[in-house]
C-alpha cells in the first residue's frame, strides 16, 4: 500500500516499503502471482481459504468493512498479521469501535490498520483506539500526517493505549 505510516513502540514513521497489499477477490479468482507481496483478504476470501484447508506459507490478513462484525474473526486472531478496518468517509467512526473491541475486548496484538478516507485529523483518535499503522489518503501528504500522529498524544481519558486516565496516570508518577 501506497502513503502508510506505521508505529512501532509509541514512534510513528513512514512505512516506504510497505509489503502489504489489497487482494480483491477478482485477482484472488485468477490465482495471480503475488509472491511479494502479503495479501489483505475480504473477509469471503478468508472464509473460503479456511473452508479450503489452504497452507498459506506468507502471512496474510482481512479486511473488515463498518458493517462487519470483528467478532467473526475470533477463530483467526491469532493467525492473522493484519486487520485493515474501512473509514470509507472521515465522518464514519464505526471503524473506531471495531478497533476497540478487537484490542480492548479481543485481545488482538497485531497490525490495525486503517484504510480509506484516512487523514491527518483522525491519526491520534485511531492510535488511542489501537490502530498501529494508517493508509492515509494519496492526495495528502505523509509529511503532515505524521505531525498529526506527534502533535498531540496527551489525552484524559481512558483509552487503549493508555487504560488509566490522566488523573490516575498522573498521581502515579508522583
């Protein structure tokens, strides 16, 4: 994928050559060669690939759209190197709770990625609703992406990459 930044360890940077691409099922159909690349499933593909009892040698992942349940991929979690949850418009946030549940309620460690309509303005929200790595919008610039993901980390809630609030996580450090 094209213009992605990812975090590791709380760092965010530009992931320049990211291996990670999206499989629609039409190439899947054709048994395209993608070798170098490891594919980003529809959520019927991954069901099929477990209906076929195929040995994947690559690791791959799925795409969850707003409507999908995250709880479907319960029995792959821990196979799966990568979820990649839909934003098809910045004023949809239902990815946001996707993101969530499978961190906070799931236990999902892995690779979220957030695809489609992404943005600077979102980038902190996500990364404290467990995203790790953005597909930002190709018309933006990375540069300014990344100064939304390290302009503004404080926040006082709780959320999941820090599950105490401010106030607590505060009076523990004196």
């Amino acid at each position: 994928m094209k213009n992605t930044i990812g975090t590791v360890k709380g760092h965010a940077g530009v992931l320049h050559d990211d291996p990670w691409s999206l499989m629609d099922d039409e190439a899947l159909d054709k048994n395209d060669d993608q070798n170098s690349r490891y594919q980003i499933l529809s959520l019927e593909s991954l069901f099929a690939l477990e209906e076929t009892q195929e040995n994947q040698q690559r690791p791959y992942g799925v795409i969850l759209h707003p409507d999908d349940d995250p709880e479907v991929l319960l029995p792959w979690l821990d196979s799966l190197t990568l979820i990649a949850l839909q934003f098809p418009r910045f004023s949809d946030g239902r990815a946001y709770t996707q993101a969530y549940l499978l961190r906070g309620r799931y236990g999902y460690k892995n690779d979220l990625r957030a695809v489609g309509d992404v943005l600077r303005d979102q980038l902190a929200a996500m990364r404290h609703c467990g995203f790790t790595s953005f597909a930002v919008r190709e018309d933006k610039p990375l540069t300014d992406a990344l100064k939304g993901l390290n302009g503004f980390d404080m926040i006082y809630a709780r959320s999941v990459t820090h599950p105490e609030p401010l106030f607590r996580r505060r009076h523990l450090r004196l």
